[in-house]
C-alpha cells in the first residue's frame, strides 16, 4: 500500500509525477521504468483527465460569486439577484430648431412624426443618421412651423412582432435579436390577437411596490450571449398577456459614443401635411451638440455598479446614493461629485450639488443638465430637497522640468529622453488626476520622470505652476472671481503671475492690449514672533514690544527654567512691511532674542502693456486682489474688449507654493495634453569622464 497520496497540487506535471510516485511505492512496480513504457501514456491520460477536471471545478468555483466571476452571464445573472439590470449603450442627443416653411398649406397644425430622420456631419469620416423618437406636433406660424428645442437620437428606429404560444413560450419571455440597442427608447404595445386593431401600451417597471396585477407593465433583463429579453407580470405583479397575443416592440439601434459632438444636420426624410401638401423648404438649427452616449456596461462597471445600486435601495438620501444612481442611469458620466449644502459658503440648506464630468468632453449641455434632473433625480429625490448641477471647474497644472542625465549612460537621443518623459507625465494624468477627488503628489511625480532612465537621469527639478481659464463677458465691465482652491505662491520680480494678453481703454480712451500683474502687498500683519535665543536668569516673563512701519501688533512672552521659552501673538496689527521684537525687563534676564515673521498673504493686481522702448506702462494700478492662503484672486469692474487667444479664453497662471494640490468639490485637477507649454522639459548633458 502507499505510505501517502498527495492530493494538493494542480498542474499537469507534478499530478504525473504524483501518479508515477504514488505507483512506485507499489510492491508490483518496483523498479519498473515508467517512462520507457506504455504505462506513460496512461499516466498522461490520467494527469490530462485530472488537471482537466480540477481546472473546470475551479472556474465553477470561481463563476459561483460576484468577486470572483469573470463570464459575463455569470456577472449578469449575479447582478440579477440584486435586481440589477446593465445599461445597454446610450444613443447620443441632440438638439435643433426645425423651421418647416409653406406657403400653401393651410393646416394648421403639424405633426413631425417619429422616425423623422436627418443626417449628421462627418465625425471621422463618417455620418450618422439621428431620428425623432416621439410624434411632436405644432402650429403654423407665418407660414411656418417651427419646432423649436427638438431633440433627436443617434440611430435608427426597429420594429419587431412577436406573438406569444403558451406551449412554446410558458414564461412569456421574448429575446431581442440586436445587441446595439438602447434600452432606454424601448416602447412595447400589445394586442389580443392579430386581427385586432386596438393595442396597450406597456411600461417598464422601476419600482414593484406600487405595481398591483392590473397593471400593464413588462420587465427587462440581459439574457444569455449578452441580448436583452422583455417579459411580462404573472397576474400578481403585473398583467400576464394572453395566449395568441401580439407583443409589438421598436427601440433603437444605435452606435453608442461614435457620433457624439454631431452638431450640423440635413432632413433626409419627407414632411407633408394631413391633405397631402409636401413641405420641402427646411431650416435646421443647431441648439445643443449630440452628448450623453455611451458603450455598453462592462463586466467590471457590473459588479460595482450592482453593488452600489443595492446598497441605496432605489432612493436618494445621501452623497453615495446619488453618485450610484446617476452613474447607472446616466452612463456617459466620468466622473462624479456630490455634497450637501451644508459644505458651501455661505451655506445653502435643503440643497444637493452634483457637478458631472462627461466621459467625451468637458462640460455636460444645459439640455443634458435638465433631463438628468427631470428623468433621473427628481423622481427618486427626496421631496422639498432641491438638486443643483455645476460645472467642474478645471484647474490646469503646468510642469517645468530640469532634467540632468549622463548621455553615455542610454541608447535614447535628448528628444527621445523628452518624449519618454511627456509620456510619463501623461500617464501620471489619466491615472490619477482628470478626475473628482484627486490628488496631485509632486513627489511621486518626479520619481515617474527620473524612473524614464534610471542609469541616465542623475536628477530632476520640476516646477509646478496652476492654471485657471475663464470666458470674460466683451459686452459689459464686469467683475470676476477665480478659484485656484490651492495655496499660491506670492510672487517676485523675476516670478509673477501672468495672464493672457486682452484689450482694455486707457484712461485717455486708447485701445491697449495688456496683462495682468502681481504688486505683492502686506496686510496681514505679523504672524508670528520666534525664539532664536533663550537666554538666561529670567525670574519673570519679560516684556515684548513689536515696532516697525505698521501699528498695534503685541505679543506676551512665556519663561521656563529662567530662559525664554516662547511668545504668543495677542494681537497681529495692521500695515506692517517690516518689524522688529525687543525683550525687556524680566528681572535680570539677559541674552534673549527673537524674529518677527510677517505674513505678507495679500497682492494688488494691475493692467500693465510695454510700449515701444519695451517699457512697462500702467493702465490700471488697482484692477483686483489676490489672496494667497485661499488662492482666490478678485477683479473688479473690468471692461474687456477682446481677447488675443484663438479660444477667447484668459488664462491666469501662478506657482503653486506646495508639492500637494487636492481637488474640492467641483473642481478636476488635470494636466492639458494639447497645450504645449503645459509640459516643458529642459534637459543639461553632464559627461562623466574617469581619469
């Protein structure tokens, strides 16, 4: 008999070498050369048969949980149990003004029906078709109908009839043969027999607590092979439909994200009115571009999404409960941010703020902002609890980098060092930044740049400056408050803040283009006052007089074991640029000093231009502030006439005083990969040469 089975390993080699081990411990195989006979075949058949078995029952294993599963109807049919249902792909949206002209019609009303189509511009070489989803109808005005804030969908319109038999369909279950669809257009009418002229249109059900069995509802799951399938109540929750019954379906098919930014339409289709007048003469116009597509859920936006949406119970009470929900219902989103009202200043009771970062773009439409609150958070919202969507508000790293290396030390040129470098940079973004919630760390940063070439990079230095961009109002004189959300660094004559050039008047009335300037200012007064000697043989806390070009600073002093152990500011005073601390009395104290620490926090900025001698001229000596611990900066009543950037955008840019900057709220820490100055490397070669 054997001494042992060893029954723990997995793989094909050692199970045979456990066989051949296991039979040589058998009196009969003494000896018995088991590779040079045909009893190794056998042993292959066995370990094949073995490994075989113990990979299936462990992918079994495996398919049985969420965590672990990694077919997709596996995931699916998991997510189910939680009442889960994955979002199909989204058609994008947009939306126009319809002008249909006439001039002989003399309906008055008309009707653009569903299925009207129109044909995008090209998008990568290629149109794509968008169609009306709902029968709008209008009336003529001037000889015209105008559909105005007409929204039409990516995609085309399919129709299907299935009829239920009780044999072959008990479960009345009907499978959707397109895999392109989205789930959100799907209409489903019934109809007793086929003869019949009348129908019911049925609902989808999001909610089977108020769902009683006359109800005209159906229900949508993914099936098998990733198609959806629609079925129907069981006279308990929900109406069944009867045997013979015809079950009409149309959605739409569409391609997803492909056409999203379509923002230029033709009518392809024929318009004519109820006596059969042909309208031929159209005016489209762009309102918003098409946004709000998306691919269809992955397996792993499946686990956690079904995860997050059980744990809110399809309602919307706190923070999470609205970043699950609208991610499921809204898939287009990147990112995401909630919080309360509690967390503004000043604060805002009884109101949620969500700000949304769309996966295509920068800025969600004001069409999309309003049907994400109408179809998707005011019905499960809170009641008297008002929901507000804002814009992220983006702020812009720029990265100077000093880079040494040793040229003989790597097979890259200087530009190849560069561009591995920018690559690094760019990675470092789309990990951990360009999203809500980030964190930039310029530490961590600087160790991607020198792990580019670790035997060539011999060290690196980077700058780190922040930048702001906002669209000023050219028609009024406005004022402008800009939030970096981050410490600034307070600038010098050779380090200041700049801005994009824009045209202002002059006190005489001439048009000059000018910048922004710091005027570094001190307001704060002093900050604090330390220690840099003890001194010795104090009995009592001497006095401490704080003098300089300010007013009303004073500050008391504390003594340990007769030497000066610490002064606390009690009062900061005003005006200072410059002061001293003088120590005085104590009775007999003696050798004790300390340094007055001024907090200069707030600057002045002013319009300046260079005239011809390349000198600068002022324009406006006082045009806002800037707040240094806050990173706000503060322009007032300033009256924009244009802007020299191509995008008509101001950009204001400053050295962050910190290595650590963190998104709040609404605000997306991102580098912008287009913008060639936001990533600059200067490389120094430094040969080594050993003697």
């Amino acid at each position: 008999m054997a001494d042992r089975l060893i029954v723990t390993e997995l793989d094909f080699d050692t199970i045979k070498s456990n066989l051949k081990t296991f039979l040589n411990q058998q009196t009969e195989f003494t000896d018995y050369d088991f590779e040079g006979s045909g009893l190794s075949v056998l042993l292959d058949i066995l370990a094949y048969n073995t490994h075989y078995n113990a990979y299936y029952l462990n992918m079994v294993a495996n398919e049985s949980f969420m965590n672990t599963a990694l077919l997709r109807d596996s995931v699916v049919s998991h997510a189910k149990t939680l009442g889960y249902v994955p979002h199909s792909m989204k058609a994008p949206i947009a939306t126009i003004n319809f002008l249909a002209q006439s001039v002989n019609s003399s309906v008055a009303n008309l009707t653009l029906p569903a299925g009207f189509s129109f044909l995008s511009n090209q998008i990568d070489n290629k149109v794509y078709n968008f169609v009306v989803l709902e029968d709008t109808l209008v009336t003529k005005a001037n000889n015209s109908y105008y559909f105005e804030n007409l929204d039409i969908y990516e995609g085309q319109l399919i129709t299907y009839n299935f009829t239920q038999n009780v044999t072959t369909n008990p479960k009345q279950i009907f499978t959707l043969q397109d895999t392109n669809i989205d789930t959100t257009t799907i209409k489903v009418r019934v109809s007793p027999s086929p003869a019949s002229t009348e129908s019911a249109v049925y609902n989808l059900v999001s909610d089977i607590l108020d769902i009683t069995s006359d109800d005209d509802v159906y229900f949508l799951q993914e099936g098998r092979n990733g198609k959806y399938e629609i079925y129907f109540g069981n006279d308990v929750i929900g109406k069944s439909i009867a045997d013979g019954s015809i079950v009409r379906v149309s959605y739409l098919l569409t391609n997803g994200t492909s056409a999203i930014k379509a923002n230029n339409f033709i009518a392809t289709a024929s318009l004519s009115d109820t006596l059969g007048e042909s309208l031929t003469n159209f005016t489209i116009t762009p309102v918003s571009a098409a946004s709000g597509g998306a691919e269809r859920e992955s397996v792993d936006d499946i686990k956690f999404g079904s995860a997050a949406q059980f744990a809110t119970q399809n309602r919307l009470i706190t923070t999470k409960d609205y970043e699950s929900y609208i991610k499921k219902n809204y898939p287009a989103v990147d990112s995401i941010s909630v919080w309360g009202g509690e967390e503004e200043t000043p604060r805002a009771y009884g109101k949620v703020f969500v700000s949304l970062k769309p996966k295509e773009d920068y800025y969600i439409s004001e069409t999309e902002k309003r049907r994400i609150l109408t179809e998707i958070i005011t019905p499960k919202a809170i009641v008297s609890v008002e929901t507000i969507i804002r814009d992220p508000e983006y702020l812009y790293l720029l990265v100077s980098n000093y880079v040494q290396y040793n040229k003989n030390k790597t097979t890259q040129n200087a530009e190849g060092i560069k561009n591995s470098i920018r690559n690094s940079i760019i990675l470092y973004n789309q990990t951990f930044l360009n999203k809500f919630g980030a964190t930039f760390v310029l530490s961590k940063l600087q160790d991607n740049i020198d792990g580019v070439d670790l035997n060539a990079i011999l060290g690196s230095e980077t700058i780190l400056r922040l930048q702001k961009r906002f669209e000023p109002d050219l028609t009024i004189s406005a004022s402008y408050i800009i939030n970096f959300n981050s410490t600034l660094y307070r600038g010098t004559l050779t380090n200041r803040m700049t801005s994009t050039e824009f045209d202002v008047f002059d006190r005489t009335g001439i048009r000059r283009t000018v910048i922004l300037e710091e005027i570094p200012q001190s307001y704060t007064g002093v900050s604090s006052v330390q220690v840099t000697n003890r001194g010795a043989g104090f009995i009592t806390n001497p006095t401490v007089t704080i003098t300089g070009d300010g007013v009303g600073a004073t500050a008391t002093a504390t003594i340990v074991n007769g030497g000066l152990d610490s002064i606390t500011i009690t009062s900061r005073g005003s005006g200072y640029t410059r002061a001293v601390a003088t120590l005085s009395g104590g009775d007999g104290g003696y050798g004790a000093s300390a340094l007055v620490i001024l907090d200069a926090r707030y600057g002045n900025l002013r319009t300046i231009y260079f005239d011809d001698l390349s000198q600068r001229q002022s324009v406006n000596e006082n045009v806002g502030t800037i707040d240094y611990n806050s990173g706000i900066v503060t322009l007032n009543d300033l009256r924009i006439l244009s802007v020299v950037s191509t995008d008509g955008l101001i950009r204001l840019t400053i050295q962050s005083e910190r290595g650590i900057v963190t998104s709040n709220k609404s605000t997306i820490i991102t580098i912008d990969s287009t913008d060639t100055s936001s990533i600059v490397t200067n490389l120094v070669e430094i040969e080594w040469v050993i003697i």
